[in-house]
C-alpha cells in the first residue's frame, strides 16, 4: 500500500466514528464545534423521543385540542423521524468528505472481502465504506434507519399500536399490519445485499488489481 493510499483513509475512520457516534466524525476531523453541534441535535432528539414516549396521551391530547387529528399527529411524529434519518446520513456524508478536502485527495478502498463483509454484517453500509463506496453506503445505512425506526416504534411506544388498530386515515388496519410485515423484510433483505454487495465488488476489485 502506497502512502497516498494510507494517508486517504482518514474518510473512511471519520465516516465510521460519525455512523457510531453522531458528531465524532466531525471532531476526527478537527471541527469540534460542528460535531458538537451534531451530537447535541441527535441528544435533543432521543430525549425528545424519550419525552414523547412517556407522556404520549397528553401530547396526543393537546394536539387534538389544537386542532390536529390523531392521525395528523402521528404522521407529524413519523415526519420528525425521516428529517432525523436524513440529518443521521446528511452526518456521516459531511464526515467523509471533510476528511476528503482535509487530506486533499479520495479513499479508493481496501478492496478486501474480509474487511468490508463483517463490516456490512455489523452495520449494513458499513461495507460499502470500507471499499470507498459513499453513495452505496448512504443507501444501505438508510434502509437499516428505517426499518430501525419502524421497529423501535412497535416495541417502545404506542403509536404504531395505535395505527394498526384503528388504521390511519382511509388506510385499513389490515393494510397497515402488511405494510409494516413487508417494510422489516425489506429491511432484512437489504442488509443480506449489503453484505453481499460489499463482499463481491471487494473480491472483484481485488481480482482486477
């Protein structure tokens, strides 16, 4: 290995702390105020979460009060959550990057299936990382949020109970249970892609090198 190959691999570290850790990346990359800026929103949102959970009936009542349906309110609540999974990936994006510009050049990958298959088994995307695959990697750790998200929901907190006993607008009960069935085996499928994908694009490389 080169030393321009060793001295890139800093966006891959930085990347990898920040999908751990929200904010860690950030201050890898000597921006100590920006990471804490991102580890506090993602503390602001947990905690808020945690608030939520607890105190669902009158947060649900007072929305109502206010003029918002039931289902309106948890539609806003499932709203907060795709922005948190965006600004989660928008996290480990401006991660890798930054490392990027700071080094001056790219991270073209490990090309091993070693490295970048247990990785994709512990995190989906983690993989597509570690062979210098930003975009793919945001894909994969995206679907894993969601289906995270969807799941947390359906063993923390009444809300998805709620939706599928009383169905959400003109959508059935029965519909929505099937929905949220097909949304976790997606998930589930995905994360096997990931895994595979980054076992087959490193073993390729590393055959054409």
């Amino acid at each position: 290995v080169s030393l321009a190959q060793r001295e890139t691999r800093r966006p891959l570290a930085a990347a990898t702390l920040s999908m751990f850790i929200c904010g860690l990346g950030q201050i890898y990359n000597r921006q100590a105020q920006l990471g804490i800026l991102y580890f506090l929103a993602e503390i602001l949102f947990l905690a808020g979460h945690w608030a939520l959970i607890r105190t669902w009936p009158m947060m649900r009542d007072i929305a109502v009060a206010v003029g918002l349906t039931e289902a309106g309110f948890m539609l806003s609540v499932a709203a907060i959550d795709a922005v948190m999974v965006v600004f989660l990936l928008l996290n480990v994006w401006q991660a890798y990057r930054q490392a990027e510009v700071n080094d001056g050049g790219t991270f073209g990958g490990f090309d091993s299936p070693l490295l970048s298959g247990p990785a994709s088994l512990l995190l989906p995307g983690w993989g597509q990382l570690v062979n210098g695959q930003l975009s793919k990697a945001l894909f994969f750790l995206s679907t894993a949020l969601i289906t995270a998200h969807v799941v947390c929901f359906a063993m923390l907190t009444p809300v998805l109970g709620l939706i599928l006993e009383r169905g959400l607008g003109t959508v059935s009960p029965h519909r929505l249970t099937g929905g949220v069935i097909a949304l976790v085996i997606s998930g589930a499928i995905m994360w096997i892609l990931s895994v595979y994908d980054a076992v087959v694009v490193a073993g390729c490389r590393r055959h054409l090198a």
